[in-house]
C-alpha cells in the first residue's frame, strides 16, 4: 500500500461557487484569496480560470470539469507567468517592490494604492509580488502557488 499522498488530492469543489467566486473577483468585490476562502473553492484554480477564460463565469467555471476527457493531459500545462526581462538584480531581500506598478497576483491591489505599509513578498520563479498576507508566506524565499 503506497501512502496517501495528501499533497495531490484534489478537493472538490462546487462549480455553482466557483461561477460566484469568479464574479467577485472580476467585479473586484472579492480578492482572489477572500473569494476562494468564501467560496470553498480552490485558489489555484479560481486563479486560472479568471486569467484564462473571457467566458462567462457560470462558463468559466464548467470547462475545467467538462473537459476531462478531451484534455487529460492539461495537468502538465501550468501556466507560464516567467518574465525573461526581470532577472533578480543581485540576492538582496526587498521587503516592498521597487517599481509602483507592482500588483498582488492574489488580490490586484497596485503597490502604489498600498498606504498602510504591507509587507510585500516576491516569488523566487516567477518573480511576481505578492502582499505577505495574500500568499501566507512564512519565509523570506517564497514561491507562489502557480510555481509549485
Ligand atoms: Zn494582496
Ligand atoms: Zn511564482
């Protein structure tokens, strides 16, 4: 008997939620981590079918599980967010982005909107921001969900 590997099990999760997470998060009511949290859906996946699909939410939200049989191999296909042009300027550690433009990847907050001084933490592949909260990070070298 091989151990259960707790790591890849998948949760299910319901698609009627995932359709009103999706609309939280394009309407900007919720962020990504808020709506996944209320919505008992998964962050991940709530991530990619927001960036994915200009479909509708109640569509968005269907074509991961309706395609099963026609894509199965779309576990490999992890979404590429790499920026060849941000190589990491030296090792030192930032606890804020060096450029206004920096947005949360979970919650899109802009980090020239963030006035109460949040501690802001970058990923170590992909090199995108993210508020310390957002991610849950408890190291300074973090790598985000998308990455792992
Ligand atoms: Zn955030
Ligand atoms: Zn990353």
């Amino acid at each position: 008997m091989a151990a259960p590997k707790s790591s890849a099990k998948r949760k299910e999760w319901n698609t009627d939620h995932m359709a009103e997470a999706i609309k939280m998060v394009r309407e900007k009511k919720m962020g990504y981590l808020k709506a996944a949290k209320h919505f008992d859906v998964p962050r991940t996946t709530l991530f990619r079918l927001c960036q994915q699909n200009e479909l509708p939410p109640e569509e968005a939200a269907a074509t991961t599980l309706g395609r099963k049989t026609v894509l199965d191999s779309s576990d490999d296909d992890e979404m590429i967010l790499f920026d060849t042009d941000s190589e990491p300027e030296g090792l030192e550690k930032r606890t804020a982005p060096d450029t206004e433009d920096a947005e949360c990847m979970f919650c899109h907050m802009l980090f020239s909107n963030d006035t109460q001084g949040e501690t802001w933490i970058k990923c170590l592949m992909c090199g995108l921001w993210a508020h310390n909260d957002c991610a849950g990070a408890e190291f300074e070298t973090w790598i985000c969900d998308f990455c792992k």
